[in-house]
C-alpha cells in the first residue's frame, strides 16, 4: 500500500457517531401518552462507493478522497390514544423534524 494510501486510511478512523434516544410516557386504564425524542450526528469518512476493479486489486484503496458525509436529525414525536368504547380506540400522533 502506497504513503498516499495509507495517510488517506487514517482519515476512516477519524468517523464519528452521536446517537440519543429517549422516550417518556404515562398510561392509565383508558388512555396513554408517549413522547420520545431522537438527536443524532454522524460524520462518516470514507463510506464511498469503489468500483469492483479497484477492489479486486486492492480491498484497502481509496478511491475518492475526501470522501465525507455529514448528517444530522432532531425528531420528537408526541402519541396520544383514548379508549373511547371497548372496541373503539381514538389515536393521535404528531411529530417534528
């Protein structure tokens, strides 16, 4: 593997992830309330496609370089649900991105 190879390789290891899930809730006999909250933060090195050729001859090259992608999500979400009769059941949801 080359210099330039292997400086780029050092790269993928600096990928990060963030990931927060929390969720709180409330029930009693006829109804229920949830909200839950999601946040995540990723910022991926190296995560490209390669075409078959390159990696045939080298599963370790790099073919794009930079080669990143940063996303983010913020979501929260409120459920809410009502027993209105013992079959029927009212059931409402909202969320935000």
């Amino acid at each position: 593997m080359s210099a330039d190879a292997r400086s780029v390789r050092s790269h993928i290891r600096g990928a990060r992830r963030r990931h927060l899930f929390t969720k709180l809730g409330w029930r009693n006999a006829g109804s229920s309330l949830d909200l839950s909250m999601t946040h995540v933060e990723a910022d991926l090195i190296g995560n490209g496609p390669a075409p078959v050729q390159l990696l045939a001859s080298d599963r370790e090259a790099v073919y794009t370089h930079p080669d990143r992608t940063r996303n983010a999500l913020n979501s929260v979400a409120l459920t809410a649900d009502h027993r209105l009769r013992e079959l029927l059941v009212e059931q409402r949801a909202r969320q935000l991105r």
